[in-house]
C-alpha cells in the first residue's frame, strides 16, 4: 500500500471552521488528529487533519476503497480493463469480475443506487429524457453507470486517481480526476450528485459554492454523509466505525448541513435519515439530503 499504516504529527495540519473561521474546541483526542466542535456555529472537524498531499495517497492507494462499502468486489482482476470480448463491463460486469457481485456490501450497493436514481427522478419530475447528471466523489462509477443505463448524460468527477482510472477505462464514463473546481464542466446541470463526499472534501462551503455554479437554477442536489448526531455516533464516541478521522475530517448534523447549505445558496428541503428507506438502506448513522438552488443567488 502507498499510504502508511501509521500517520505522524509531521502529516498532519491545523484548520478552522469553514462557516466561522474558527478553531475549533477538542471534543476527542485521537492522536495525531483532533475531533473538534466550533465554538460560534457547532460544526465537527479534524484539526489536526491530514494534509492534503497525505490524502491524495491514501485515496490513491488501490486498497482504498476495498473492504468498505464495495466489500471486495472491487479487486485488481475488475481493474484490469476490458472483458475477453474487448468491450467495456458493465458495472456488475466489473463486480462480478470481482468476485463479489452477489456480497452483501454490493448488494447494498445496488439497493442505495435504485433507491437514489428513484429519489432523482421523483426531483425531477420524471424519467431523465436526455437530462445531464453530474457525480462528484464518483469512486469506480457504479452509481454513475446505473444512472447512464437509465437514461442520464453523465459526468463525473473523482479524487482517487485509481477510481477515476477504472471508471473511465474499464466503465467508459466521462470521469474527471481531481477537485470539483478544477474540472473542465459546462454549468447548467439538472442533478448534482455527492454520496459520501462531503465528509472527505477540504472545504465544503467551497464545494458547495462550486456545485452551486454548476447546477441549473431549477436543478436539484443529492448527497449523503454520516451524520454526528446519529445514535451509533452519540453512544460510541471514538469507538463509533465511521469517526474515520483519516478521511472523514468534516461531520455534520442535518442542521450544520443546513447552516452550511444555505451560505452556498441551497436550501436543504429533505433529510431521510430512515435505514429502511432504499437510499439508505441499513445506514444507521448516515443520511441522505435533498437541496434546491435559492432563488437568485
């Protein structure tokens, strides 16, 4: 693996809060890193938190996103590109290549996946007829492929250079590698999308800024991230699973995700927090949020 199994102080920087400026105050010490509240508006961070060079190789890092919410369906043999037929997989292709189409954690995935392209389209207003999606945090591009079978222009955006690789060699998608800023993206998308991302970008008020330029003004927003007020997250402190404090270095409450929503001109107009709910199917401590543009803004 690229990234070291042990971060030191010397990987690590200090930030403030994105809404207030702030240092924040410590809430948990888990050495080298700090989970800490702002004093003003409430909002969870890690500072220390890794700097940016150190989290580009941990999302580099092929073993990233195995073992998690892909399970290991995700192996080196689904990297590897093209089927025997020379033709691009699809995704369960790529999953199956895997050796874990059938795993539970991929059945999951595709149970969050048609929950969430239902959630779209009841947004919307119906099926997409040709309308333009964007996927920011794309990861291998499940998501994004299911949403082109089903009508979508698609466009993605990815961090991890391994991800965005796969799916755009193995997939065929148009999937940028880097930050959302920094990508090449015709504004005046219908649906922006961000499953499990907010929680890992550098600044959300900026990401949020950005997407705002980049939906259409009677476009809709999708997103879902671990939520701090959760009860797993509550009860277990820095025992609970998705602390993660590598990685997830931002944690919300539906109301911080409101406060910071509305400063990027959204208004956040749904949170399903319900695990039974298909798009987010056994999430006890994660959510999925609905926001429209503001009116000129």
């Amino acid at each position: 693996m690229s990234a070291p199994a042990v971060w030191t102080a010397e990987d690590t920087e200090d930030v403030v809060c994105c809404l207030c400026g702030l240092p924040g105050t410590l809430v948990h010490d888990v050495a080298p890193f700090g989970v800490v509240r702002c004093p003003q508006c409430a909002l969870v961070f890690i500072s220390p938190r890794l700097r940016p060079e150190a989290l580009q190789r941990l999302y580099d890092d092929v073993g990233y996103f195995e073992g998690g919410v892909y399970g290991n369906a995700l192996s080196s043999s689904a990297l590897s590109g093209s089927t025997a037929s020379g033709s691009a997989p699809s995704d369960g292709d790529a999953a199956e290549a895997g050796g874990g189409r059938f795993s539970p954690a991929m059945l999951l995935q595709r149970t969050w996946t048609a929950g969430r392209l239902r959630l779209i389209e009841r947004e919307h207003g119906g099926a997409p007829a040709g309308g333009r999606l964007l996927e920011v945090g794309a990861g291998y591009g499940l998501f994004l492929a299911a949403a082109r079978a089903a009508g979508w222009k698609t466009s993605g955006v990815e961090l991890s250079r391994t991800g965005a690789g796969h799916a755009r060699d193995t997939l065929g998608l148009d999937v940028f590698c880097g930050q959302v800023e920094d990508a090449p993206l015709t504004p005046g998308f219908d649906v922006v999308c961000a499953w499990d991302t907010v929680e890992h970008v550098p600044d959300p008020l900026a990401f949020w800024r950005t997407a705002r330029s980049l939906v259409a003004d009677d476009g809709v927003v999708l997103f879902s991230t671990p939520y701090y007020s959760s009860l797993p997250a509550r009860l277990l402190g820095t025992r609970w699973w998705t602390l993660k404090p590598t990685e997830h270095i931002w944690h919300f409450t539906p109301r911080t995700h409101a406060l910071l929503l509305a400063r990027a001109g959204f208004a956040l107009t749904e949170v399903v927090r319900n695990p039974l709910a298909p798009a987010n199917a056994a999430r006890l401590d994660s959510l999925v949020g609905i926001a429209r543009p503001i009116p000129g803004t």
